[in-house]
C-alpha cells in the first residue's frame, strides 16, 4: 500500500490562483480613486482571501494573506506591508473563525463586514503602535466605511462562491 504524501496539488494550484488574484486585485484597487476616508480601500483583494478561507480553510487563508501582504510591502514599503499584515491576518482569522463555526447564521455578508471591520482594527492597533493613541479618532470613520465595503465583497462572494462550490463538483 502506498502512503499519502499529504499535499494536495489541487489545492495547492488554487490557493497559488487565488494568491495571485490579489495581487491582481491589490493593483487594480490603488488604481481606483479614494474613498471619502483617507486611506480606505473597497478590500477587493479580500475577496480572494475570503474565497480561499471558505474553500480550503486556514491554510488557504494565510496563503493568500501572506501573498497580500508582502506585495503591499514590496510596492508600498515596510509601513504599508506592516499595516496590511496586521489588518489582513485579524480579518482572515476573524471570517475563518465564523465560516468554521456558524457561516449560515452570519452570511456572506455578515462575515464580510466582520472581516472588513476587523481589518480596520488590525490597522488601527497597528497605527496605534507606531504613532500613540491620535489615531484613535479615526475609528468610527473607518468603521463605517468597514460596513459599506464589507457588505459589498460579502455580497460579490455571496454570488460566486456557489458557482465556485458548484464548478468544483465537475473538475
């Protein structure tokens, strides 16, 4: 009997596709014009990170946030790579953490504005830490533009990851 190796190649393939989606998305979105915060971003990049947490879990999740985090570090410097990764891993541990125990009570959306309200915070504990509690004031902005962006990428990922799941059963 010949053992597992324990890789899954498919897995692997899709989580590689996903990461580099946000990179792609990453781009795209710096190329949008700002929202009316300064510093806010409609978190299409978290779409992918989203999708590849629901489907392949934490590993997936953390693939594709490590990916977005080090692109922010290498286009953006070691600040923006810092507060990506603070934000990105709250909000990537925050949605896995309801996907895994109650995704149909919440929803998309609602794991969406979790994970985009989360981010926010993962950034503001961040600026926190470099900069002293001024940054504080700029809480409620952001997470109210949080609950905007967040319902909309929970709303997208609400439509495409049935046809995600739905595509899967014939591959």
């Amino acid at each position: 009997m010949k053992k597992k190796s324990g890789f899954n190649v498919k897995m692997f393939s899709q989580t590689a596709m996903l990461s580099a989606l946000t990179i792609v998305l990453s781009f795209l979105e710096g190329m949008l014009p700002e929202l009316p915060v300064p510093g806010a971003k409609l978190g299409l990049a978290n779409l992918a990170v989203m999708t590849a947490t629901d489907l392949f879990g934490l590993t997936g999740g953390l693939s594709t946030t490590l990916v977005k985090s080090f692109f922010a570090l290498v286009t953006r410097g070691p600040v923006a790579g810092f507060m990506s990764l603070c934000g990105s891993l709250l909000s990537m541990f925050v949605m896995w953490l309801f996907m895994r125990y109650d995704r149909k009570k919440f929803g998309y959306v609602g794991i969406g504005v979790m994970g985009a309200v989360s981010h926010n915070m993962g950034q503001l504990c961040a600026s926190f830490a470099m900069m002293g509690s001024a940054v504080l004031f700029y809480s409620p902005f952001l997470i109210l533009i949080a609950v905007f962006t967040g319902a909309f990428t929970g709303i997208v990922n609400s439509i495409l990851l049935p046809i995600i799941r739905k595509s899967e059963k014939y591959a």
